[in-house]
C-alpha cells in the first residue's frame, strides 16, 4: 500500500486549523493575547519590533575574533545592535532617554545559541531563554507547536527564542503524530509504517507545507528508551536519500538522529546537513563530514543525562557512550568538522546550554572554541551567521551578562545574571 496518489498537501491548513490548534497545546495564543495590549502600548507595536536599551560597563567578549574589551557599551534600537565597543571607542553618541543596564565588574556575550532542543510549550520556550539561549533550533514536536513557538518569538521576543522549527519527526512510525495534520491521514494504513519513498516524501512535503524550517529525521532507534538498541539501524541510504531529496526540493536541510557509525555514514552520504548525537561516529565518516561542510551537533548534555537515570539500563548507556562521544568531538574538531551546541531538552526541562558548552571544553576544546560551538557556529548552521552568535552592528539586541569571566570558568554561563533578549531585559530568576 502506498500514498503515490494522494493528492499533495494542502497549504490553505498552514495558518488556519493545524497551526491554530498548535498554538493552543503549545500555550502560545493565550501568552499572545496577555501580552498584547502591553505590545500596543510599547515601542514594539503589533510587529513584534524589539526594544531601545544600553547595557554598558561590562567586559565583551566577541566569540569570532577572541577580543575582550573593558568598559564596553552595547548600544541597541529596535532590538537591533546598533553600535558595541569601548567606551572611548565607540565612535556613536550614547542616546539619551534609553534605558539602560548596568553591567560593572560583568561580563558580557552575544545571547547563545541551542541547535537541538524540543520546544513543546511558551513555558518551555521562555525558560530556553531565561537560560541563556536566545536562539535555537528545533528537534521537532509532535504536533507542529514548534512553529507556534517560531511565531511567539517573532511577536513577543522576550518570551521565547528566534527558532528554526522542524515540525513533525519523519520516523518509521508516527504514533499519535498521525493526528498532527489531516494530509498526513493517508499514512494511517500503511502496514509498514513511514518507509517508502511515497510515505516518506509525503511527511516532509506536509512539514514543509505547514511551514517547517528544516525536516528532522533518524537513522537509528533511540538512545533515551530503555527497550530500544540505539545501534539498530531504522533507514537505509536510499531512504534516508528520499528524505534529504524531498527537503532539498523545498529549500531545506536535514538533521539525523544517529549512534552507530554505519548510520552516520549513510546519512552523512545521503546528504544530510547535520549529524545529531553521533556517539560512534568514526573517523572515515568524519573526514566526509569536513569534505562536504556537514555539521556536528553531539547534544552531550543529553548523553550525561542518560548516565544519572534511575534506570539502569540508560545509566550504563550514558556511562559508556559519554566518554566515547567526547572522543568523537575531540577528532571531529581536530579534523576541522564544524561543531554547533545542543541540549537537546525535552519533556518540560529545559537544561542550560551553557552546560554544553561546558561539556565541549571537557571533551578537549579550548575555552572559546567551546563558546563558539553556541554562537558563531551554531548562528552559521542555523543560517542566523549575521543575526545571532556576536554583538556587533547590525546584530540581534541578544545579551547575556555573567558574573565572571567565562574564558576562566565556563560555569558561568549556565548561571546568566541578566538576559536581553531583542533589547528586552529578561528578569532571570533569584537562584
């Protein structure tokens, strides 16, 4: 049984319906709503314009060159950076009438960046950012509340990150995600499940439809289920080549679930933009990985988190692949494989990507070459490189301010004294 005449998807449903109903279990229409007569009455308006705000007196830290400069001001309009230097240096007249944020004896990064994280509701949206990251990207949602979130952000910036959103994970087996969008209905009979080539370009034609950013896919089964063999493969290259085509022919890129190192392989070569999780990747996949520009995304903080489960069988899972993994991001950065930072957060927690950062450097990466994992490398695999990941003009207004030097103690950036998000001043919680 097939899906090959089935009629393509509808994009009449991408505003009306499935992405209402999205925004309803994400929480999203309700935060909308209470924060609108607010949105009227502010510099934003209705278009979601970011704030006017100066943050000076901190130390900035610029993750594409390595420059520290003291006594710095970032000056923002209209959530946009619209001059950041020394004092003495700055070359533009401080506005008066601004708000501003003072940041003596601070430091201060461009707002990071979290490649892999499951945005389900705007509660979790909003402690992404409370957390530090002012831009992500979505490993998908089972019911398209990832885009509501990507319209939350673009409304209401302080209230969640600027996202790239995945929609629905193109899998074998699509469980209650069936009911995610009408057009994806045809699909329920399939003895087989998302396997053939039909099937499979229909689920990311249907994503694309709704308004998907970038199509999510896997090669093995999953780590975090005890009963699943993370080494057993669920696609092969032709099928994981179906996927990538189908996103291709819609401008988008793909990023794949993967353990094992034959899976890597053959997502790698089928074309995929970015590896995710990748324990037993290997150095023949690595080398392809650096000839074609793919992406690295090792979500280690994930794989820790395995390793302090109840359960036993996923605590000795994260104990045996964590180190390993650390292995794999050492030679990946040593062969010049471009690295991004990823929780990969979900089920209603939200981990600090400062943790993985962390968890870089702990693997054999320098301070600031751990720090760029979650800024300039992520914002370039996002495709936010001249939006997000440094505080330079004509960058997003995204701030974070720490208390401590992070070239010394990467800890610091797990624990954010303030966030800026578009030029809004985040009140980040007593700890």
């Amino acid at each position: 049984m097939c899906v090959e005449n089935t009629p393509p998807p509808s994009g009449r449903l991408t505003r009306r319906g499935v992405l209402a109903g999205a925004a309803a279990l994400a929480g999203t229409s309700a935060v909308l709503a209470q924060a609108a007569p607010a949105a009227q009455a502010s510099s934003r308006g209705a278009s979601g314009r970011g704030g006017d705000l100066v943050v000076e007196g901190g130390t900035l830290l610029d993750p594409l060159t390595g420059e520290v400069t003291e006594d710095a001001v970032v000056i923002i309009t209209g959530g946009v950076v619209r001059a950041a230097g020394a004092r003495n240096r700055l070359g533009t007249r401080v506005p008066s009438g601004v708000p501003v944020l003072r940041a003596d004896g601070q430091w201060l990064l461009p707002g990071l960046v979290d490649a892999h994280i499951h945005l389900n509701t705007a509660a979790e949206a909003r402690d992404a950012v409370l957390k530090g990251a002012t831009s992500a990207r979505s490993g998908s949602t089972n019911f398209y509340q990832d885009i509501a979130v990507r319209e939350l952000a673009r409304q209401a910036p302080e209230r969640a990150p600027r996202l790239r959103a995945a929609g629905i994970f193109v899998t074998p087996d699509l469980g209650d995600t069936i009911l995610a969008d009408p057009d994806l209905a045809p699909l329920a009979r399939l003895r087989d499940g998302v396997r053939s080539p039909e099937a499979l370009r229909r689920v990311v034609e249907v994503n694309l439809a709704r308004g998907a950013d970038t199509v999510k896919t896997r090669v093995n089964e999953r780590a975090g289920l005890p009963e699943q063999d993370p080494l057993v493969q669920v696609y092969d290259h032709e099928q994981l080549s179906a996927i990538v085509a189908a996103a291709r022919r819609g401008g988008k890129g793909v990023l794949c679930h993967s353990y094992s190192e034959k899976g890597c392989h053959d997502a790698v070569t089928a074309g995929i933009r970015s590896l995710e999780h990748g324990a037993f990747v290997g150095e023949r996949t690595l080398r392809e990985m650096r000839r074609r520009g793919t992406y690295f995304t090792p979500t280690l903080t994930a794989i820790a988190g395995l390793a302090e489960s109840p359960d036993p069988v996923l605590a000795e899972r994260g104990r045996t692949y964590l180190p390993v993994l650390k292995r794999a991001v050492l030679a990946a950065h040593e062969l010049g494989v471009p690295l991004a930072a990823g929780t990969d957060s979900s089920g209603g927690t939200v981990d600090p990507i400062g943790r993985e950062v962390e968890l870089m450097h702990a693997a054999g990466l320098s301070a600031l070459d751990a720090i760029r994992t979650a800024t300039t490398g992520a914002a370039r695999l996002l495709g936010f490189d001249a939006t997000a990941g440094r505080l330079a003009r004509g960058f997003a207004g995204d701030v974070l301010v720490v208390d401590g030097d992070p070239l010394a103690d990467l800890g610091v950036l797990s624990r954010p004294a303030r966030v800026v998000r578009a030029g809004f001043p985040v009140p980040v919680p007593a700890a």
